[in-house]
C-alpha cells in the first residue's frame, strides 16, 4: 500500500509561520570559546537588535569547553532581520552555527 504525503494532512503550504514583529525570538548562538566571543555575540546582537537587554542573555560551555553557546531573545521585525543578524554573527570568524 503507497500512501501519499498529502493524505496524511502535511503539506509545505502548512508549516508554521512566524507572524512579525515577533517578541521573545529565541537565538542560540554556538561557537569557539576564547575570551572576547561572548562580547562580541553580543555586540553583534545590541547592534542588530537595539531593544535587546544584554544581561538577559544566557550562555553555557560544552562539556570539554571548546564550544560556547550564547543564547538570547529578540524581537525579530522580518525574515531578512532574522537574515541580517546571521550573517553578521558568521562574519565575525567566531560563530560556527546559529539556531
């Protein structure tokens, strides 16, 4: 028996949304852990995202502490802010993934 992706009610046209502006966006941020990354992920956040409280911000090393995540909530105005602000953390060398 074959069954079809549409009869099971999932189709592309029915994923979730984010409707915007969008408050409390959650980003988590991952990258090399050295002294200025924090800072700079959130330099880099304050600067994309003015209305963000950097003492909000939370971040944890991984279990050998090679690898730091930052993670923080933003209001995400668009799909091209959202855009914006990875590419502008990628640029800095220091983030390998942003979620």
């Amino acid at each position: 028996m074959q069954v079809n992706i549409t009869d099971l009610g999932a189709t592309a046209e029915e994923q979730p949304k984010i409707e915007f502006p969008c408050e409390q966006y959650p980003v988590k941020i991952i990258g090399d852990h050295g002294d200025d990354y924090v800072q700079t992920v959130l330099d880099v956040v304050c600067a994309h995202a003015p209305e963000f409280d950097p003492a909000t911000a939370d971040q944890q090393l991984s279990s050998n502490g090679r690898f730091c995540s930052v993670r923080v909530r933003i209001t995400a105005h668009s799909e091209e802010h959202l855009s914006g602000l990875n590419e502008a953390l990628r640029q800095t060398g220091k983030v390998r993934m942003v979620l």
